[in-house]
C-alpha cells in the first residue's frame, strides 16, 4: 500500500479507503492507485451517485417523464442540512430538478422521494448491470438516520446526532458499518465514474447531462480542496453520515485525461465539524491523481 | 529421510552459492551437506544445482523448488512456535502511552491482582506505535489516547483523566487551586509530538482555541514537557501534579475542559493469537483503566 496516502490519512486521523484511475475506454490501460480499494465501506450519501444513474436509465427507457412537476410535501419530509430538506412548505418542481437538488446539494428530502418513486430493486438492477457487484444499497437516508436513533438510544434525530458526536460516548451505529447498511468499495465507485465519463452508465445524452450536475456540487471542501485551481474542474459527490466523510468524482485538468477518484473515510473524531479530515479527501485525492495525470492523445 | 533437514541444506546452498559457506552456516562438514544434496536430488528425482570447478548455480528447476522450499520452512518454523506459546505460561503485553503518568503505574498494580496466573510485560511508546504493535500481534492490550483511529480493533469505554494546568512560577501569580484555561491564553503550550496521536493532539488544541487560548503549541516529548515549563518557555499538561521542583505551579483546570482521554484496545479476538484470552484480558484493563482515572 501507498505509504503517502498512509501518511496523509494518519495525520489527518481517519481511517481511508482510495482508489484512482484515469477515465478511459481502453481495459489495457492497468495503471491505478489503491489503499484498500475492496475494502466494503459504508457509503452514507454516496448512494444518491447510483440512484441518480438508476434514474437516468429509468428515463431513458421511457418510463419516467424529467421535467413532469411533482409536489413533495412538507409532511414525512427526510431532514437534512441542505436544500428541500431544510423548508418548510410544501415545494413543486420538476422531476429533474428534484434530482439535481439531491446531487447538487446532496439534499435528502429529494433523495428519498427519488428512491421511494424508483424502489430500491430498480436501484440493485443498475448496480448489478453495471458490474458494481460490491455495492449494495439497503435503503435511503431515512433508513440510516432510523438506525443512528436507535443505536445511540437517542429518541430522534437531533439527540441522536448529539451522542454520536460526543467524544466521551465514543458510540458506534450501524449506519457506519459496511455489514448492516449501505455499502459500496472505493474501486466500484471509481467503476461506476469511468461508466458515466464514458458514455456507459445511461444514454450518452443522460450521462452528459448528469457529469454537468455533478460540476455544480456546491461543497468545494473535500475533493476540490487538494485541486485549487481555476481552470481545473473537479466533479463530485459526497457523502457524510457522522465520522464518515467521504467523496467521489472526476478531476479533469485542461488537455489531459480525466482521472476518477473516490476517497472515503472514517474519523477518529466524532465531531461533526472535522476541516482536517475534509481537507485530506483533497490531499489524498492530489496524491494519488497527481502520478496518474497525462494527455489526451491527439 | 528427513525432509525438512534436507531443505534447509537446499535453502542454505542456494543462499551461499558455496557448500564451504553453507557447511559453516549449517555448523556441519561437508561432505554429509553434498551427499545431503545428492539425496534430495534423487529423492525429487530433479536436479537442482548445476556445480563446476568454481561455482555453485541453481538449476532452473531448482529456482523454481527453492521458494515452495522455503514456505514449507517458515510453516515448520511456525509451527513449532505455535506449540511452544500453547505450554509456556502466558504472557501478556501491554502498551502503555506515556501521557498516562503515575495512572500506569496504578493499573498495571490492579491488573497484576486480577490476572494472577498471567505474567505482565509492559511496553511505553506513543499511541500511533501502540495501535501499529496491537494490529500486528506485537502486544495484546494496549491502552490508548483517544480518539484515535481503532478501526478493525475492539476499543472499550473511554475513560478520561484530568490534568493539571503546568505553569512557570512566575508568570501569573494565582492562588486559587482551579483556573480558567484563560489564564494560559497567552503562552505556548508544550504537547507531546502531533505524530504521536493526531487525533487526541487536534482535540486539545481545538479545545484551547475553543476556550480562547492564543499562543502557538511546541512538540516536546513527555518526559521533557515539565522541564519546558520551568524553563519559562510554555504552559503544559500533566495527569500528574508538578514535581516539587522550583520553577512550576500546578492548577486545576476549571470545568475539568482538558483532560486526557485514554481507551483499551485489544485486537479482534479471531485474528490475534487464537489461544489468549484476550477479552478477559482486555476487560480486567478496562475496568482498572476505568478504576484508576475515576481516583483521579
């Protein structure tokens, strides 16, 4: 194992999980960097990345109409930090954009009305299609937070999310362990990047539409944090349940090949307010994409 | 014949291209090694190395022989080892950081008195190492500062210890036994090296900050942190009381807002050696770990 990713992972306190590899078509092309890439992690809201190209295929065969309006109501609503998930009224929108808000923002309200409409056998169907035999999504993010009550003996969310927080508790949930709820690997991520950068996951026009909405990811903490760079474009999807910070995506420098990178880790800290672990998504992102960068062939 | 006594004279001759050299290695004469090899050879029915008047060179089917040769070596060799740690009295080794003071000393007393029938051998090295030396089997308990990243391992309860507030004699004259953390707001505060638990080292420094601490932090390993203080140069943290040396004056944090945090981590019991019992081990430390803070 990559001994610099082992360092940066160490200083920063987190347990990591990496995997890169250069976006290509061609399957002689080995050259990757791992750091326990197979390794079953719980994936917190980087399920939203597969239930959004579960969506697109949905749509793609006809079956769901994109810009058809839908009402999600302010009752049964997923809390959450961002976007619907935060008002407090009823809210119509197009399909479409209720899925660009689940990946955009990563707003769970949208998420799971978007699950509860395509089920979760649809889902599993896309991962299997895909190849993505290492992932397997057990249900959305009202199901994690459902767990995180109950192991921490917390009587709803917010008391829930305080005791895991709490250094001295030290509490596990299972909504963190990779046996009990939704898990996927750093390489089946970076599996199922390579299929949307290169046309494969949907119809060519679903998956130009959905790395356009992953460029939009507002949180720039993470995996763009190790690529400050103007003219740099980093196209992602995080995912955070408790100490777990995690993000995946596609780091495209100007004239070179596009490198996809997942990084998911696991705090020793509890906090939900963790920079250090945040920024080392970047770091580990910029070590290992860094020796893999090279340019297009012309 | 014996196999296994055959292959080491393979392996020795292999790795000294000299059965001059591999004799000695093997403290025997020659000629029983070269009519060992010539056995082996018709044994195996191969020939495993090509002999001039010069040297000595593995036949490609001897390059291929030599690491199968090689495994069935280390398996012996484990297995005899295996058998040994099953008749001879147990062991135990515990890691010990040391952040944990006098604390180390009053577990290690209440363990010996739960664990009659175990022998202790303690080990102090910082939490990082200790977390490395538990993953490989090196040590079977370790107690640790937390947070730190356990994952993969059984952690127990958290137990926290408070520490005193180390002051130089003459930088603010306070009487009172209990101080805000304020009163340092302005001086460096000597910790041990970030490296050694990044984890626990981020979270008193963010605590220090949290409560309005302004000054900049200096690694200083454990053992010189008191020394530091005297000299004048920084504030610093102890479980312990200041030594009754001139030059520092130990307070009570108010609200009790820095302690250390210490937890014991054990491997998981399927991967470590299969025969200790590690959980009962492993508990005995958490309860005196637990015992012993709660004194404090």
């Amino acid at each position: 194992m990559d001994s610099r990713l082992r360092e940066v992972f160490v200083d920063a306190g987190v347990r990591g999980w990496l995997h890169a590899v250069p976006v290509t078509e061609q399957v002689d092309d080995q050259d990757e960097r791992g750091y326990d890439a197979d390794q079953p992690v719980a994936m917190a809201s980087l399920y939203k990345l597969p239930l959004l190209v579960a969506w697109c295929r949905a749509v793609d065969a006809g079956e769901i109409d994109p810009v058809e309006r839908v009402t999600l109501s302010q009752l049964a609503r997923t809390p959450g930090p961002a976007g619907i998930s935060t008002l407090q009224d009823p809210v119509t929108m197009t399909r479409r954009d209720v899925v660009q808000m689940m990946m955009t923002l990563s707003d769970n309200a949208a998420a799971d009305s978007i699950l509860a409409d395509l089920g979760l056998d649809r889902l599993s169907g896309t991962l299997a299609a895909l190849g993505l035999h290492a992932t397997t999504v057990r249900g959305g993010t009202a199901d994690s937070q459902r767990l995180v009550i109950d192991d921490t003996g917390g009587t709803d969310l917010d008391t829930a999310v305080r005791l895991l927080a709490d250094v001295d508790l030290a509490l596990e949930s299972r909504a963190h362990d990779a046996a009990y709820t939704s898990a996927t690997t750093a390489r089946d991520m970076t599996r199922l990047l390579t299929a949307i950068w290169t046309d494969a996951a949907a119809s060519p026009e679903s998956c130009r539409w959905i790395r356009s909405v992953m460029q939009r990811q507002i949180w720039r903490h993470r995996l763009a944090s190790g690529f400050p760079h103007d003219d740099v474009v980093v196209a992602g999807k995080t995912g955070t349940l408790g100490s777990l910070r995690h993000e995946v995506g596609v780091v495209t420098f100007p004239d070179e090949v596009p490198v996809a990178v997942a990084v998911l880790t696991h705090a020793a800290r509890p906090e939900l307010a963790l920079p250090r672990a945040d920024a080392a998504i970047g770091t580990a992102a910029r070590t290992a994409v860094t020796p893999l960068r090279r340019p297009t062939r012309r | 014949m014996d196999l296994l006594r055959h292959l080491r004279f393979f392996v020795a001759v292999a790795e000294e291209r000299h059965y001059g050299h591999a004799a000695t290695q093997l403290q025997m004469t020659q000629p029983p090694l070269s009519q060992g090899i010539r056995r082996l050879e018709e044994h195996l029915g191969v020939r495993l190395f090509d002999r001039d008047a010069r040297s000595v060179r593995l036949t490609d089917s001897g390059r291929l022989l030599l690491p199968l040769a090689e495994d069935l070596l280390a398996s012996a060799a484990r297995l005899r080892q295996t058998a040994t740690t099953m008749t001879a009295r147990r062991v135990t080794r515990i890691g010990l950081p040391p952040e944990l003071g006098a604390v180390a000393a009053a577990v290690t007393v209440r363990l010996h008195d739960a664990l009659a029938d175990v022998d202790l051998d303690t080990v102090v090295a910082p939490t990082e190492t200790l977390l490395e030396q538990v993953r490989s089997a090196g040590i079977d308990i370790a107690i640790t500062r937390h947070p730190a990243v356990v994952d993969g391992l059984e952690a127990g309860d958290v137990a926290r210890v408070p520490t005193w507030l180390l002051l130089p004699a003459g930088h603010a004259h306070d009487s009172r036994e209990s101080v805000p953390i304020s009163t340092a707001a302005d001086l460096s505060f000597a910790l041990s090296p970030r490296r050694h638990h990044p984890a626990a080292h981020d979270l008193i420094v963010d605590t220090l900050r949290r409560h309005g601490h302004t000054g900049t932090t200096m690694p200083v390993e454990p053992a010189g942190i008191a020394v530091t203080v005297a000299t004048g140069r920084a504030a610093g943290l102890s479980v312990d009381p200041p030594p009754p040396a001139a030059g520092i004056v130990g307070h009570r944090i108010e609200g009790n807002l820095l302690p250390f945090r210490f937890r014991v981590v054990t491997a998981k019991q399927s991967s470590a050696r299969p025969r200790a019992p590690l959980r009962a081990w492993a508990s005995e430390a958490n309860v005196a770990l637990v015992a012993a803070c709660e004194e404090r």
